[in-house]
C-alpha cells in the first residue's frame, strides 16, 4: 500500500512539520516551515508571494518531472507535501473568501441549495489523515472567531488561488 511504501522510504508521519520530517526532507522541510512562518507572522504580501510561489513551482516541477511516471514515486513525493494541509488548515481564515461580502455567506448550488463555502474542515482533515475538526461555524459571532488576528494580513485573490 502507498502508507507502506512512504514508511519504507522514511516516515512522514501523520502530515505534521516536525523536527524529523525536517530533518529527513530538508529542502522541502525548509520550504514548508519558510511557509508556514511567514504566513503566521508576517503582513506583508511581498513575502506572501515569494513563499507561495516558492511551493507552487516546487509543486509545478515535481509534476512536469518526466522521472516521475511510477505511480509509487509520484506518491512519494506527493507525500511530501501532506504538512502544507495542516499549514493552510492554520491559516484558513487568512485565506481570500469570495463569500465575504455576501449577505448570508452562502451560495446556492444549481439545486438552489444553500452550501457554505470552502471546504468542509472535516472533510480537509480526514484527507490529510490527521483526525477530525471542530464542527463548522454556524452563526456570525463563531464566524468572527475564525477570523485572523488583526497582525496577520488577509491573502488577496490571487494567492489564495495559488
């Protein structure tokens, strides 16, 4: 199985930047933990850019790379980057919302059915294999509390799209 595999190869864990993660895959430990900390410590968007557009070409590179066709290998290396689910889970609510300026913070589905939006926190974590989450927020003072603290800068459009 994939889990075997990856543990063969050097465990990863349950998806957390750990000290042995870092010290097993140090370029992409070292790329994950620049992320992480610039966006829980900084405002400014400039060193937002730099560190996401630095996951999104190491990302872009490892999928064009024509060495990894095994599907055991892409695996692998997909299993790298199971820590930059826990980091965007942390800085969720910096993450751009489209539904901000919505009066309900809802959309209608093309049944007309009211969905919230992003994806199901649960649902994230399960994916990650890291365990399950609170429930979601379900009146404005619980979405207020999701919101980031006022030092951290929200992420525009476009990174977030990243």
């Amino acid at each position: 199985s994939t889990t075997t595999t990856l543990d063969s190869w050097g465990s990863l864990g349950s998806g957390e930047l750990s000290y042995e993660f870092r010290r097993c895959h140090y370029l992409v430990g070292l790329a994950l933990a620049d992320l992480a900390a610039v966006l829980d410590s900084s405002s400014s968007s400039v060193l937002h850019a730099r560190a996401i557009g630095l996951i999104h070409n190491l990302l872009s590179s490892h999928e064009a790379d024509s060495r990894l066709t095994d599907p055991t290998i892409r695996a692998r290396v997909a299993g790298l980057y199971l820590p930059l689910v826990t980091i965007v889970l942390d800085v969720a609510g910096q993450i751009h919302d489209p539904f901000a300026n919505s009066p309900t913070g809802t959309r209608e589905d093309r049944n007309g059915n009211s969905t919230s939006p992003g994806v199901n926190p649960k649902v994230a974590l399960a994916i990650a294999g890291i365990g399950s989450a609170p429930s979601p927020p379900r009146t404005p003072t619980e979405l207020n509390n999701n919101r980031p603290e006022k030092n951290k800068a929200m992420l525009n459009l476009e990174l977030s799209r990243q």
